[in-house]
C-alpha cells in the first residue's frame, strides 16, 4: 500500500517554523502515520533506518563529488542510528547525517552547518482532528556561491528523496538498536 504523503506548508505550530525567515530553501511533506506512542525521534529513526538503496546510492554518489571540491563527506542518513537505545540520544548527539538540535516528544530539529549552508530537518507529530500524522520539514539558509551551486542540483532531488524515504515508512516497525 503506498501512503498518501503531501507536500504541505511548513507547520506553523513547528518549531522550525521560527527558522523560515531569509531561508533560500524549505518545503515539508505530511503523511498519515500512526504515532503508536512513538516519540518523534523514534519515528525519524524507523524512517531512515529504511532509507531506500537508491537514496544511500545517491549518497554516496554525492559524497564523492563534493569531496573533489572540499565539501564533507556526510556518510548516508541512517549511519549508526542503531549504535544506541533512542533514551540514549541528547541534544548535540549525531543522529545520521545530522546533528540532534532540538528534542521533545512531539518534534525533533537536526541540522548541519558549514561555511556554505546550514540545514535544518524537523520532524513533527501532526493530530489534526482524530489523524495521526507526521510532517518533515527542510529548511536550508545559503551562505555563498558554492552553497547556491550545491542546492542547484541538490533541491530537485531532495523532492524525490523526502517521499520515497516517508514511503517507506508506513509499514516501518518500531526502533530497537542492533545491541
């Protein structure tokens, strides 16, 4: 069964809401999900423990490119989200490619910074009416040329990548770390 995932506004009830102000990029997807009395962490790390071949492919496709100019190498999205127990995660704690800037239960903030651009995820609990769904946002701040270069090619396939990811999603079981 394939979910019905929509592109949305970023949620004004988001804290990462506050961060669209001078944003070069943001966009943010809904899908229907069950919360099943997961934290949102506990869903990000049932979706990108799936990331899709494909995505990791693009990754690591991405990695070695930007490497020839510099940039980091970011690993692929679930790197060692299994390392730990989800209570073991605090803010300032890598979390994939991210790093853990904000956490509560409703909604989680990720984000990596650099010279060139800042990114910022969140992932958000949505309860309109009696649906249970969850919203990933994206919001990305440029700071010069090479940033601008790099989101050129880097926003139409972010577009694919955010729904595939959340696809799989849906029939994602809940967190347990490999130890």
């Amino acid at each position: 069964m394939n979910p019905h995932i929509t592109p949305i506004a970023v949620p004004s009830a988001s804290l990462i809401s506050k961060q669209l102000q001078d944003a070069n990029f943001f966009d943010a997807y809904e899908m229907p999900l069950k919360h099943q009395g997961r934290s949102a962490l506990e869903i990000y790390l049932d979706v990108v423990c799936r990331t899709p071949a494909w995505v990791n492919f693009l990754m690591a496709t991405r990695n070695h490119i930007v490497s020839l100019f510099g940039l980091k190498n970011l690993g692929h999205l679930g790197d060692g989200t299994r390392s730990k127990p989800v209570s073991a995660y605090r803010v300032g704690d890598r979390v994939g490619i991210f790093s853990l800037l904000s956490l509560t239960d409703e909604e989680i903030i990720l984000g990596d910074s650099d010279k060139h651009l800042d990114v910022k995820v969140s992932v958000c609990k949505l309860n309109p009416g009696a649906r249970e769904s969850i919203a990933i946002s994206t919001v990305v701040h440029i700071h010069n040329l090479l940033g601008r270069v790099y989101m050129f090619f880097v926003a139409p396939v972010h577009r694919l990548i955010v729904p595939a990811t959340l696809a799989r999603a849906s029939s994602a079981s809940p967190f347990t770390p490999d130890h």
